[in-house]
C-alpha cells in the first residue's frame, strides 16, 4: 500500500494534474462515466439501501451531476489569480492571491448516500488539481463495488485510488505510514475524533462533515401544515438516515396536538398505510443500527407507527411524545425514522432543550415573524439553517455546507469545494528599479516615516 501511496505523490510532483485542460478532460470523463452507470448505481442503491430510481436520481446522482456541471462551469475562472490591493509601504509592488493543489487527499464517506458523499468531494479534488485516495463505507457494499468499477475504469490509480475495507483497519495503518495533505471525512463525530488525532500527530488538515442532533422548532405562528409536510419529508425520507434530517420537534403546547395530526396526514400521503411494501419507503442500512432504532421506541409513547421488521430492516415513520429529556433517544443523533415530539411554554426553555447538543449541523425554524426567525437564528449557532423549509439548503451549489464545533468543521458544495481542496497562496511581486534606504536598517532616525507608511 505504501508503494501505491507514494506513487500517487510522485504522479502529483510531477505536475501532470494540474494544467485547466487535465482537470477538464477529468471532470468530463467522470461525468460521461456516470452518466453511463447511471441505473447501474441506481440499482446498488436500491439494494443498499431501498432507493427508488427517482431518489437515488435526485438526492444521489443527479445532486452529483448537477454539482459537477457547476464546477466545469466555473472552473477555468476558479483557477485564475485574484489581484488585491497593495498596501503603502509596498508600493510599486503588485499583490495577487492563486489558488494552489493541495497535493494527495483523503477522502472517506458514510453508507446513508454512499454514493454523493464520495463522488461529490472528489470533485473539488479534482477540480483543485489534486490526486486523491477514495474510501468508500464498507457498509454499502452494492454501491462500494459500481463506485469502485467507475474509479478504475476512468483513473489510473496513481492519480486516484480506491481502497475498500472496514475503516478502522484500512486506514490507521495509511495515516500513519504517508502524510496526505488533506483528509476530508464525512461521518459520524465518533469517528471523526479518532481521524482529527490521528491526523494531528501529522499536521494534515481536516474537513470533518460530521452529524448531530438538528432541531426543529415551530413558532406559535407556524403554518402548521406546512411545517408538518416539510418535517415528515426531511425526517422520513431515506428513513431519516440523513445528516440533517430534523433530530427532533420542539412545539409550543397549544399546537402539539394540531402539529401531530397534520405529521401523520402528510406521512400517510408520502409513504401510504403500509410503508413497509411501499416503493417510495427506504430501509434501514444493517441489523446493528436497526437494533439501536429499535431500542428507542421504549424511550416514548407512540403515537404514530412504532411497527418494525428484522428480517426487512424496516422500522416504520414513528412520531413520539412523553420523552424525557434524558432517555437514550434524545443524547445519541437518532438517524433514523423515529421523531420526538418535545413541547415548550417559553423560548428560553426551548434553547435549554437545544443548549444540551450546541452546535447542530442544521436548526430549522417555523415561523410568519421576521423578527421571530432573528430571535431563533441569533440564538442557536448551527453549521447551516433553514426558515419554514429543512434539509434542501445543501442542494443550492450556492450555500456552503458544513458544520461547526461538535458537527464538524470545514465546508463543501459549489465554489468552496474548490477551496478546500487548494491553497490561497498570496503573492507580492516587487520591482527591482526602486530600493529606497528606508526599509533597511539601520532603522535610527527613520521611525516618523516608517509610522506614516504603515499606520
Ligand atoms: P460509517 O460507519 O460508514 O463510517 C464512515 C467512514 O468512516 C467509513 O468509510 C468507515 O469505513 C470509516 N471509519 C470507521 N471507523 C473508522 C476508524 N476507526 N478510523 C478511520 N475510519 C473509520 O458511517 P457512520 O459514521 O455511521 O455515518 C453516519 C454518521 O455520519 C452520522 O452521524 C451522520 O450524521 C454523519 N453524516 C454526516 C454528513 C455530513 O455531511 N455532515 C453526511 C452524512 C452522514
């Protein structure tokens, strides 16, 4: 392995990556290749994890595709140098900033969109002229094997190279033995503590996209309806195995009762009576994470679904109430199609509940006010947010993406991506027809001229 590690430094060293015309032909390649794998990978997903052909279009491929053209778009002006202005005591110098590649990245994905997740940052790599190491979970193995087959068709692996296997195996033993120059990490924050250390003993950057316990809270002047359809869709799409999908509801207790009846209205609309044979109704990744689903269904009354099936891997859209606020289900990132219902009487009693977990990867807010919406956002610091909508902020190539504190840090999507994966050199060019005394010592007697230059 190390041998394949060090062959992709000595292929970055060599520079081939890094001219606009490698990293278009690249992107363009990556897209046709896709394109022609499309209901290849749209069946993996199916099989890993119940996607229909219109999801895993959506929210898997075509979220990909629709990134991709945005950066083979913008690329070619992405890469350019930014001129910024020179200061007094450097004139007639001229200043400019050039992105530069990062050199190998890491790049490690989890199984919920085990296709978007991996495909998605090697874009930005890509683009930033890198050559990149890809890991997929080992958890979604159907869409591990057409990823992998994609990877090695298109790329030599000197310029990227795929590696399977359980994580905590595979990789300790890479950070270890090579430096990368980045590692970029979506996962659970568990796992993202051990990467963080692990790559600090090298002085490697992270991005680190991790999960949490993302609040929704509804206003005492939510449209409640609205709110509900909005909710159940982020919470119970791809069975809540989303990162920002609503962890649980905070309500105000005049309008649980209403905000129940219209979750369960528009539940059954989405996935029917019997979500269990329902084309449009996912399924839960493996037994281990089904297991602990299901052990949260003791942590509340329901009153809303509740059935499950092992040998399915179902558990059905769930609403529960009477939780407390120290059973299991509201300490661990549910990630899954279970939804508390916690009800408030004052706002800050609602911001005590969402102090217990600072720093969610997403807050949603339900509101009509203006200055309700300020109060909310000012007062929960999340890694991204939304008013009267949840979960679709991460598909506008225009909004960075990512979390802060115990969500992650770093960020994704459109430009940044370029820019995590580069480095914003700055560069000051001076002229050599002009080299007055002043700026060399002796300093003795030049003190009035030199505060005028720099103040
Ligand atoms: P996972 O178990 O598939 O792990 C993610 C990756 O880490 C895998 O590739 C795995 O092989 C690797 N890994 C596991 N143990 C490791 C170790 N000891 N050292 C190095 N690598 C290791 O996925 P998961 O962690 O269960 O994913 C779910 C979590 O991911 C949730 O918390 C969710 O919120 C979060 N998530 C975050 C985002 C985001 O964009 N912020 C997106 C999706 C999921």
């Amino acid at each position: 392995m190390n041998e394949q590690l060090q062959a992709l430094r000595q292929y970055f060293m060599s520079g081939a990556t890094q001219s606009f015309a490698f990293r278009l032909a690249k992107l363009e390649a990556l897209q046709q290749l896709v394109l022609d794998h499309e209901k290849e990978l749209a069946k993996a997903l199916h099989i890993d994890l119940k996607k229909t052909e219109e999801e895993a279009w959506a929210s898997e491929i075509g979220f990909f595709l629709s990134e991709l053209k945005y950066t083979i778009k913008h690329l070619k002006n992405w890469m350019q140098p930014t001129s910024v202005p020179t200061n007094l005591l450097n004139q007639p110098s001229s200043c400019y900033t050039v992105p530069e590649p990062l050199g190998v990245v890491c790049i490690i994905a989890p199984w919920n969109y085990p296709f978007q997740l991996l495909f998605t940052p090697l874009i930005g790599a890509i683009a930033a002229g890198n050559c990149a190491v890809l890991k997929p979970s080992e958890f979604a193995g159907a869409t591990a094997a057409v990823m992998g087959k994609i990877i090695k068709q298109l790329f030599s692996e000197n310029y990227v190279l795929y590696i399977e296997g359980e994580g905590a195996e595979v990789l300790p033993p890479l950070f270890e033995n090579f430096r990368f120059d980045h590692i970029f990490y979506t996962g659970s924050t568990f796992v993202g503590k051990i990467i963080y250390k692990q790559a600090a003993e090298k002085l490697v950057p992270v991005t680190l996209e991790l999960g949490g316990k993302s609040p929704a809270v509804l206003a005492s002047d939510a449209n409640i309806r609205v709110a509900a359809r909005r909710i159940a869709n982020a919470k119970f799409s791809n069975c809540g195995q989303i990162c920002v999908a609503p962890d649980y509801v905070l309500v105000p207790t005049a309008l649980k009762d209403s905000l129940i009846e219209e979750l369960m209205i528009a539940t059954k609309k989405f996935y029917g009576e019997d979500p269990e044979n329902t084309d449009g109704y996912g399924k839960i990744i493996n037994e281990k994470q089904w297991q602990r689903l299901v052990g949260y269904l003791q942590d509340g009354k329901v009153v809303y679904g509740g059935k499950s099936n092992l040998a399915t891997l179902f558990i059905e859209p769930t609403i529960l109430t009477d939780v407390a606020l120290d059973s299991k289900i509201m300490q661990d990132e549910i990630f899954g199609p279970i939804l508390p219902i916690l009800t408030y009487n004052t706002n800050e009693e609602a911001l005590e509940i969402i102090r217990r977990n600072p720093n969610p990867l997403a807050f949603y807010v339900f509101t009509s006010n203006n200055t309700t919406e300020q109060y909310w956002l000012n007062n929960v610091p999340s890694g991204g947010a939304c008013v009267n909508n949840a979960i679709f902020h991460l598909t506008n190539h225009a909004l960075p993406f990512g979390g802060r504190g115990f969500s992650g840090m770093g960020g994704y999507h459109g430009k940044l991506s370029f820019d995590t994966f580069s480095h914003i050199k700055s560069v000051m060019k001076t002229p050599t027809w002009i080299d007055p005394d002043f700026k060399y010592p002796p300093y003795t007697g030049k003190g009035w001229l030199l505060k005028k230059l720099i103040g």
